[in-house]
C-alpha cells in the first residue's frame, strides 16, 4: 500500500449529529477526543470538523448536510439505528468509563474483560451511547497473544 495523505490514519469516519456543534464538545469532554479542525458555516453549522484521538480520526458535522448529502441521517433520525458502532483501544478503560458516564453517556454493556485464551488475547471493554445516539467501545487491551513456537 501506498501511505496515506500526511495525518491520515488509513480509516477514518463520519458521525452526523442533530447538533454537531455540541456534539463536538461533549466528544471531546466525555471522550477525550481533540479538535484538530472544524468549519463553520452560515449561523455556526459545522460544515466539517476533524477530531483526533491518538493516531485515530473522526469527521463530525450536522445531519442537515442533506442539500449536499441527502442520504445523512443521525440516529435518533432513525429511530435509534445505528449502521456502525466505533471501537476506540484506552489506555485506562475504568477511567474512560467514568469520564464518559460522568459527562452523561448511557452505559449499555457495563464493564467486563473477555478473556480469548492464550492464542488469542483479553481485553477489558464497556459499551455506551453519546448524545446523538451513536454507539461506541471502549477497550483496553490486557493480554496480547502468546507467540506460536
């Protein structure tokens, strides 16, 4: 593969919000993401923003983009459906947890570690939806699998 665009990670995703702007700060407040972009529009919509969390990228902007995009919707649009859910590695996930649930995320799988045995590996993880209603994990990584002799 051919690298990525200087500050890219080779995935990246877009959330859409009922109102990106607040969405934005809570992100960055209940998850610790970090503004790295955002443009705003007429009357403060956000017509394209870039959070990072470590090497990690999402693009946040408002479900009203349909005169551009007319297939965005965000989930409470929807009924609550969510087409992806992200999964985000922590370095402390009890930590991140009551950070998340503090700033007002709905815990939806409580804290649990699941142990794949030593081929594979164990992690500590809890699910949660944010303000808009998009799903996220938050995991931390507690045992790597064993190398094969």
């Amino acid at each position: 593969m051919k690298p990525t665009p200087p500050g890219w990670p080779r995935i990246s995703s877009a959330l859409y919000y009922d109102d990106a702007a607040k969405a934005i700060d809570w992100l960055c407040k209940a998850f610790g993401f970090e503004v790295r972009l955002k443009v705003e529009g007429d009357g403060g919509r956000i017509e394209h923003s870039e959070l990072v969390f470590g090497d990690g990228l999402i693009m946040v902007s408002g479900a009203d983009k349909r005169d551009k995009m007319p297939y965005v919707r965000s989930p409470r649009e929807v009924g609550g459906g969510n087409t992806q859910n992200m999964m985000v590695y922590v370095d402390d996930v009890e930590a991140h947890c009551k950070r998340a649930v503090e700033a007002g995320a709905i815990v939806v799988t409580e804290l649990k570690t699941s142990d794949y045995g030593e081929d594979y590996w164990a992690d500590r993880s809890y699910g949660c939806e944010d303000i808009g209603g998009h799903r996220w994990w938050f995991s931390q990584r507690l045992r790597n699998p064993q190398p094969k002799a």
